[in-house]
C-alpha cells in the first residue's frame, strides 16, 4: 500500500486529515509549505513526485537568503491531497496542533527526479507566492532522513542578463 507510513500514525475517525484513498485531480508538478504549529513550530515541505507529497519537516522555515542552510527532515509520503489540507489536527493524534497552508504553487526539477532523490541532490525551480527561484534539497551522508534546503543565489548579484 502507498501510504503505509502515513496511515500507521493516524486515526481518521479522529483526524480530519486527508487518508489517501480518494482520487483527486491535483496538479501533478505541484510544492506546497505547510506552517505546523504541533508541539514544535516548523514547516512542512512538500513536492508532488509520482503520484504522492514527499516531504520534510523544516524547524526553522525555509530562508530566502542563499547563506542558510536549513534542516529539513524527511518524513513519510503524504497523499496529494494533503495539499490543501488546513484545520486542527485533535490532541493524542500524531502531528497534534494546527496546520495552515503557507505557500503553495508549481515547481520544476533541474536535474532527474528518481536520481536526485536516490543521490541526495534534487535542484529544482519554485513558481509560488513566497518562495520562487532555484532551490536545492541536499542529503547529509549516511543519514536518510536529514536533508538541507538550500535557495540558489542569482548569478550576476541578481541582475537579470539580457
């Protein structure tokens, strides 16, 4: 099953959160950043690849500015539907607290999906409202859950050649 993972760690007699089982129709190239206040405040990261939300959980946000480097772990595949899911995920559940949709638009990958995934280096463009240009999710060695969310500075200062 798809969304094995995802299942395990909820109760959707208690949660009002998407279970996956729906068929929706979403925009397959779709990211989306989901502002979590749980027992923590963090951002979730999501990117539609193949059919399912791979995401990471980012303590601090992601940054605009291309000197930070951001944590971003990597948690189990979320159904698409999740994209659009906001409300107030009940006590005892897991991930309890609220959750509002922070940024959402499209993206493209750079350099192949499955490669960048399997490689740990997945360069890609963001088309939202708060986060657009290139960006870069970087694995750590010997750690599959850590990543780093990196935005790519502009070549030339970000004077846009002619």
């Amino acid at each position: 099953m798809k969304f094995t993972e995802y299942h395990k760690k909820r109760n959707f007699q208690k949660t009002s959160e998407p279970s996956g089982e729906a068929s929706v129709d979403v925009v397959q190239n779709i990211f989306v950043v989901q502002k979590h206040q749980a027992s923590h405040l963090h951002y979730d990261f999501r990117l539609a690849v193949d059919g399912v939300l791979k995401s990471w959980a980012i303590p601090k946000g992601p940054s605009l500015n291309p000197k930070d480097k951001r944590l971003a772990v990597m948690t189990e595949d979320h159904p698409l539907e999740y994209a659009e899911f906001e409300g107030t995920i009940p006590e005892g559940e897991y991930g309890a607290g609220t959750v509002e949709l922070w940024d959402k638009g499209t993206w493209e990958p750079i350099n192949d999906v499955q490669a960048g995934l399997q490689q740990r280096k997945l360069e890609f463009v963001l088309h939202g409202k708060k986060l657009s240009g290139t960006w870069v999710l970087v694995g750590f060695k010997n750690d599959p859950k850590n990543w780093l969310l990196i935005k790519k500075s502009l070549p030339n200062n970000g004077v846009k050649l002619r």
